[in-house]
C-alpha cells in the first residue's frame, strides 16, 4: 500500500467486512461476508495475506480468542479496523465515488 487512497479492492472489500461483522470479524467469516454480499469468492490464503498486509500497515489490529474443541484446541482471531484504517477507507472509496462521479454505466446504479 503506498498511499491511504491506493488501497486496492479486496483490501476495500475486506475492511468494510470487517467493519460489518465486528466484533466478531475473522478469517472464515469475512471471506463468507464478502461472498455473500459480492458473489466474489476468494481463497483463504488470499484472505489471510491480505489480512496479513492490512495489520502491517497499521490498517487493521488482530486479537486471539478462546481455544474451543470445536476448533482442534485453536484460536480464532479476531480483526478490528483501526483509525488509521477507517480514514483509509474513506479516502479509498472517496476517490474512487470522485472516479465514477457524473459517469452512466449501463445496468448499473448511479
């Protein structure tokens, strides 16, 4: 990410999952947000690096929960959009609002 408003799409899609489903955002169930509000169906190892890349640039913070048999004795872990993040977004989904400004896309909403 080299500038607050470069973030690309899955990391837009990925940041407002997040903000959707908080407090209880991690890995499983924002790819499930994503497909059922997009159609879009990424990998976990795409959701994980992507997750991965967001909490490196201070975009996101991740926190474990409890283990749980259910899970094998693992955590899940639990992402939360930070300030620097939500600003980002902003920003992100200005630009790109700015872009489409005054543009008609057949079959698509203004």
């Amino acid at each position: 990410m080299a500038k607050s408003t470069d973030l690309t799409l899955v990391e837009q899609q990925m940041l407002l999952a997040i903000m959707r489903l908080h407090p209880n955002a991690y890995g499983v169930s924002i790819r499930d947000e994503i497909k059922a509000r997009t159609g879009k169906e990424y990998s976990f190892g795409s959701v994980y690096a992507v997750l991965e890349r967001l909490e490196d640039g201070g975009l996101i913070t991740s926190r474990e929960g409890e283990a749980t048999a259910a899970r094998g004795g693992r955590k899940k872990l639990y992402f939360t959009i930070t300030g620097v993040g939500q600003t980002a977004l902003q920003r992100s989904l200005t630009a790109v609002d700015a872009m489409r400004a005054g543009l008609l896309i057949e079959g698509a909403l203004s």
